[in-house]
C-alpha cells in the first residue's frame, strides 16, 4: 500500500457527457473528499454545483485555448471512450489511443503530481495470437493502458470493469442497461469477478489518491475492494 498523505482531491473529469464520465463526476461532488472538479466537454452537461467548472472546448487535440486553465489538481480521471463497433483499427487506434493519450501527456505536463485513472475494459491485454478483428479493441486498449503507465504520472491506474451496474437516476445511462439491469443482483451473486456498479468505479477512483494499490492494474475485483476502503 502506498503511503500518501489524506489530501483534499482536486479532479480533472473527462468523458463527463457519457455513462461512466457521469457517474464518476456524480461522485466526486457527492465526496467530501473532493475540494473541487474540473470537466471539459465538448458541449454543456447541464449541471451545476459549488465544486464544479465546466470549461466547453470542441478540439480535445488542442488544448493551447485552455492549458492555463489545467493547472493545480491531483487527479484525472479518464473516462471518455467509444465502442470499436464499425469502426476499423485506424479509426478506434485515433479516438482511443491518439486522443486519450494527447489528454494525458497535456494533464501530466501540467500537474506532476497528479493520480491518473483511465478506462479501459476487462480482458484488456488478452490479446490472442493472430491478427483478427476480434483482437482489434484489446490491442488498441493495451497499448493505450501501457503508454500511460510510463507517463510521469505520481500514479497511474488502469480500471478494468465488465458489466457496469449504473447509478440510478443519472441521464446518461445507455438503453442497453435499462434492459439488463434488472438482473444486476442475479449477476453479480453469479459472475463477481466482472460485475460492479458505476459507484463502486467512481468511489474506487477517488480512493487513488490517498489509498490507492501498488498494482496500477485494477480487476473488477480491485476495484470493489478499492471502493469499499
């Protein structure tokens, strides 16, 4: 375990307009914890809180507008993502790798000190002999996972969850969940090691900074465990 002292957290939050993004910044200004949170969106997420600023860029490629704005938090919490569904490698590999890792490099270049917690998916470094498409989004993820790690982060942490039970009464949930999510005690009892609640991703998250594991690669079942500290 590493020792830190119990600072007050003053997060970045990206990805803040999508399921995970949201549940995390839900609880980081739910957490007495957390000072204050940062989150940078494309368009407006249309809440409002005394802890939270809201910076609305449109070219996450290029922060120059903004960088002098970056500076001073101890956390980043990398939520954006999209699925590689009928996307080929190239085009995942940009908005996954080339982009997650352009918010990175731009974050830590500012905050040295930072706790950095990206992402990624379970089965993330399972990566199949063979070139199929099947192992597209696996490849892509590991790279992604294996460059932020040798980022100057103080920290750096990738998250690996499965199914994600979301956080009721949050706007951005995907419809898919409405469907399934009925089973989620039925899941969980049955399948532990790859289900949790998007709770338990954002709590575990917060945790990074005061507690968090020398292992920087975080299972579904690191992260209850990280949660429930």
């Amino acid at each position: 375990m590493n020792t830190m002292s119990n600072e007050k957290i003053r997060a970045i939050v990206t990805g803040a307009t999508g399921m995970v993004g949201e549940g995390v910044l839900h609880e980081c200004l739910l957490h007495p914890d957390v000072e204050k949170v940062l989150i940078i969106n494309r368009r407006p997420i249309g809440i409002t809180h005394p802890k939270l600023t809201e910076i609305i860029h449109k070219d996450f490629f290029d922060f120059s507008p903004i960088e002098n704005q970056l500076e001073g938090y101890n956390a980043a919490f990398l939520c954006l993502g999209v699925t590689s569904l009928g996307l080929n490698e190239e085009q995942y590999s940009h908005v996954t790798y080339d982009l997650t890792m352009h918010v990175a490099e731009t974050l830590v270049k500012h905050n040295p000190g930072m706790t950095c917690c990206y992402v990624s998916g379970a089965g993330t470094g399972n990566v199949k002999p063979g070139n199929s498409k099947l192992n597209m989004w696996v490849r892509v993820k590991n790279r992604t996972e294996n460059d932020l790690m040798k980022l100057p982060f103080k920290k750096a942490y990738m998250f690996r969850p499965g199914y994600i039970q979301p956080t009721k009464g949050l706007k951005n949930t995907q419809k898919a969940y409405f469907v399934i999510s009925w089973m989620y005690p039925v899941l969980r009892a049955a399948f532990p090691k790859i289900v949790c609640t998007l709770k338990e991703i954002g709590l575990a998250m917060i945790n990074t900074v005061n507690k968090g594991p020398e292992n920087p690669i975080l299972e579904v079942k690191d992260i209850v465990e990280l949660a429930a500290k």
